[in-house]
C-alpha cells in the first residue's frame, strides 16, 4: 500500500488549458469552474512539488477501516462546499445525462 508520493505539479496556464481542453472543458465552462487557478497560474505560479505522506492511509490502516473515504475529512466544511472552486455548483445537462444521472425536484 502506497503511503506517500509526489510528483511536479501542472504550473503554466497553456498546458493546464490544454488538459482542460482534453478533458472536453469548453474555455468559458473552464472559467467559471476553475478561474481562481486560471488566474493563479498566468501570473506566474511558481512550480510545486514534492512528496505528501498518505496520513489519512496510516489513519485507515490503524483504524482498522477498508475505505479511506472513511477516514478523510469530508466534507470540507460543515455545509458540504469547498470554499475555492464553490462545489457543488451547477452541472451542465449535457453532463448529466452523459453520467446517466436524473434530478428530481424534492417536495
């Protein structure tokens, strides 16, 4: 079981731009979702990278747990949002039904 790892992050905006290009992003959806790191990186976001330890791995192991997701601190705060790409949002239609999923409009 892998404990740590590490690799060299994406830190220039045309290759980040390519990868959401890849990953079928039209530029004006990759903005709105993902403008804060957009914009981080055309000015100059410096290369990151190192190794991150796995703790929340060591956590599920000494806890005895067989999914990690049990272990991890989520949601990130107590009204289930991430405070920098302001998830959940809005999917697209075209999205949803892509992934087979049907909302219903609760009572």
């Amino acid at each position: 079981m892998e404990l740590g790892s590490g690799s060299i992050r994406i830190h220039r905006r045309d290759i980040q731009a390519k990868v959401f290009q890849a990953l079928g992003f039209e530029e004006e959806d990759a903005r709105a979702r993902f403008g804060f790191l957009l914009d981080a990186l055309e000015y100059g976001a410096p290369p990151h990278g190192g190794i991150a330890l796995g703790l929340d791995r060591l956590v599920m192991i000494l806890a005895g747990e067989t999914s990690i997701r049990d272990v991890i601190p989520f949601p990130k705060t107590a009204r289930a949002t991430d405070l920098m790409c302001d998830a959940p949002s809005t999917v697209p239609e075209r999205q949803l039904r892509e992934l087979g999923i049907q909302l219903r409009k609760t009572q």
